[in-house]
C-alpha cells in the first residue's frame, strides 16, 4: 500500500510539472539562485568601506556573517573573497602570520576551484604583504605582480591593485617616476568607476612620492586632491590622514605655522570620530 501511495505521489507531481512547470506559456525557472550571494556582496562591500576607514574591528565583525553565508552557500568565489578582505585587515592590523594562513586558505581554495582569476588576486595581496612585511626585494614583487596581472582579467579593483603594489614597489627603489606612472594607472581605473575612497589614497600614495623625492608642491597639490575626493566620500579616517600628511609636509619644508594648522585639522578630525589615539599622536608632532 505504501508502495502505491509512492507511486501516486510521484504521477501526482509528474502531472503536476507537465501541468504547470511544463507549459510554454509558464515563466521559466531560474537557472541559478543568487539571493544569498547578492546579500555577501553587499556586506562584503560595508566591511569594504569599514577597512578603507580604519574600522577594523568593525570590518572583522561584519565578516562573520560574511563568512557564515559563504559557508552554508558552499560558494568557493565567496569563500575565496571571504578570505581576501579578511587577511587584508588582519595584516592592517599587524598579524601577518595570521594574514598569510588565511590567504593560503583562500589561494588553495582558488586552486581547487579552477578560479584562475581570483588565485592571482591572492597572489597579489601576498605579494603586497610581503613588500611591506617580509622584506622581499622590491624587483621580485613587481616581477610576481606583473605575472598575475595577465590573470586577472577583468576584475578592475584587483588590476588596480596590482598597479598600486608596482608604485610602492617602484616607490622602494626610489624610482619616482615609475612610481607615480604605476600608481597613476590605478587612479584611472577609481576614477573612472567613481571609487571615490580608492581614488582619495591614490592620491595620497602619489603625495607621499612626491614627498620622499622632496617635490613638496607637487605632494601637496596631490593631498589637496585626496582631500577633495575623501570629502565627497564623508571618508573622516582618510582625511584624518590626509591632513596629518599636510603637516610631515609643511613640517619637512619649514613653515610650522602651516604644519601646526595642518596638525591641528588633523587631530580635530579624528576626534570627531572618537580615535582619541589619532589625535594625541598627531598633537605630539606639534613639537619640534
């Protein structure tokens, strides 16, 4: 009997389909679902806005439920984004050990995948931390760099930068100009899509070039646009930083009424946002 009532089940919901599901005139059924995925890329680009502004802490927290629905989609694209934001603010925040496993988590997972593309990223942001960190001579950075950039096709952010790990790269063998063609080429890019806290520290890369080559207008009309652009994106934290800039710049050329107002800026800007931290480091360069 129960065999039968089985049986009647499964015509019931073959009826069913040829019925309904099997009708020209019924919409078609999507071939995939993206709902959990369009939801990951949303919070993925909050702990995006929160890593450009400093809020590590918080960009971690909003990583959890980032990673919790990467998970439960079983989703290695987003596993693998996952893991590059979060080994991005791990080695913000110093733990580069703990960066470097998360990052060779996302690049195995990458690997297995047959996700070429988003394996290069990795390789890329390994490659940035090693510049930073690891001490790696600058050559072989830009020589990896230039290796994944072939790769990653279309992803703009990514081939952005890699452009910005080959002007600091440049920037370590004092090789200015390179260095600000390099960094130029990411700004186009940011620019271009309105990336408007990406463009803002292009700007202050370009300025801090500018700044170690002793080119001190120039540093300071490249500020002046960071802090243009970190303006339309409300970026407190970026011009936070902007202005402390401003100040190491006026400071290096003499004019301490103009560093000290800078500085002053600077500090006021920060606490605002409560980084009391900021502000007192900023306020302890007031003094010769």
């Amino acid at each position: 009997m129960r065999n039968r009532i089985s049986q009647a089940g499964m015509w019931l919901g073959m009826l069913s389909f040829v019925l309904f599901g099997g009708c020209s005139s019924a919409p078609k059924r999507p071939a995939a679902i993206f709902t959990v995925k369009n939801q990951v890329t949303t919070q993925l680009e909050l702990v995006h806005t929160e890593t450009d502004r400093g809020n590590y802490e918080q960009a971690l927290n909003l990583l959890e439920e980032v990673r919790r629905l990467s998970i439960s989609t079983d989703d290695p694209e987003l596993l693998i984004r996952e893991g590059l934001s979060r080994g991005n603010i791990l080695c913000a925040l110093g733990r580069t050990e703990e960066a470097d496993a998360v990052w060779n988590r996302a690049l195995a997972e990458a690997e297995r995948a047959g996700e070429a593309e988003l394996a290069g990223i990795v390789r890329i942001y390994k490659a940035r931390s090693m510049l930073l960190t690891d001490g790696a001579t600058a050559e072989t950075v830009k020589t990896q760099v230039r290796a994944e950039l072939a790769a990653i096709g279309s992803d703009k952010l990514s081939l952005a930068l890699g452009w910005t790990v080959i002007g600091l790269a440049e920037k370590e063998q004092h090789r200015w100009s390179e260095a600000e063609e390099a960094l130029e080429k990411a700004l186009a890019i940011h620019e271009k899509d309105n990336y408007l806290e990406q463009a803002a520290y292009d700007w202050f890369l370009i300025a801090s070039v500018h700044s170690i080559a002793g080119q001190y207008a120039r540093a300071l009309d490249a500020l002046g646009k960071a802090i243009g652009f970190d303006r339309r994106a409300e970026n407190t934290y970026g011009l936070g930083m902007d202005w402390r800039a401003q100040g190491d710049i006026y400071k290096k050329m003499g004019k301490s009424d103009e560093a000290g107002e800078a500085y002053r800026r600077s500090a006021a800007i920060f606490r605002s946002i409560f980084l009391e931290h900021e502000a007192l480091q900023v306020e302890s360069r007031l003094t010769p």
